[in-house]
C-alpha cells in the first residue's frame, strides 16, 4: 500500500469510489442523492478539485488499484474521506487523515461527517459541534477537532 498525492489521471478511480460510497450520507437508503450532490460527484468535479491549489488530495494504492481517498479543502476542512468497504478497518482512513494532516497543518480541523463515520472521526479526535442535520433526504454529522 501506498499513501501519494493524487493526480488528475486518478479521477476516474476516485470518482468510482466515492460514487460507490456516497449512498452512506442518504438518510432513507431508497432515496437517490439530490441533483447537487450528484453534480458534485461528475468526473469533470472531481479533476477541477484535483487541480484547485484550495484542496490538498491524497490517495491510498493498492496494487495500481486506489482504494483510499481524502480530500482536504483550505487546509482545514475535510472534503472527502473515503476508503472502499473491502478495505475499511484496516487503518487506511487513519494514515490518510495522518499524512493529510501533517501537510494541512491546522489548528482547527472541520467535518461533515456521513452517520456511518462518526465512530471514524471521533477515533481521530474530532467531537460533535452541533446536533444532526438533514439536508434534501441526507444526514450528516458537523465535528470539529
């Protein structure tokens, strides 16, 4: 396994893996994803981020394969922290946010958080800062570390 920024070649895999994940946000699992999420998860999204200096982007490879994804937005936010479900709890999401930390050094770090991640997030250090919200049929968790 290897942790390296990500390249615009990688979007097609990234996009993949978030895409096949982004059902965790939905607060019903039969409902789809609103049109602004869904937009936000297009290919062309995905290699503008890659390029915008305001996102720090790290990957997890395995055997040319990405199986790990994070997403820093201006040095503070997390964006997107993704692993895929064969890989999950295998301590890849907590060597990502390591070295995407040590790079975005920050005195504050903040988080949307799916419900799934939360039990992630507060392993890393991070707390709730507000109550559960719900936002066109998705649910999200806001923590702060």
């Amino acid at each position: 396994m290897n942790i390296r920024n990500a390249k615009e070649d990688d979007a097609d895999q990234i996009k993949e893996l978030v895409s096949s994940l982004s059902h965790f946000y939905l607060s019903a699992t039969e409902e789809s994803l609103p049109e602004w999420l869904s937009s936000s998860l297009e290919l062309k999204e995905f290699k503008s981020r890659l390029k915008n200096n305001e996102f720090t982007n790290l990957v997890c490879e395995n055997n040319g394969h990405i199986i790990g994804y994070i997403s820093i937005k201006n040095k503070n936010h997390v964006y997107h922290l993704f692993v895929s479900q064969e890989h999950q709890r295998k301590g890849i999401a907590k060597k990502l946010w390591d070295k995407a930390k040590n790079i975005c050094q920050s005195p504050t770090y903040t988080v949307r958080s799916s419900l799934y991640a939360v039990p992630v997030y507060e392993n890393f250090g991070f707390s709730k800062s507000k109550e559960i919200e719900t936002k066109d049929n998705l649910q999200f968790q806001t923590m702060e570390l």
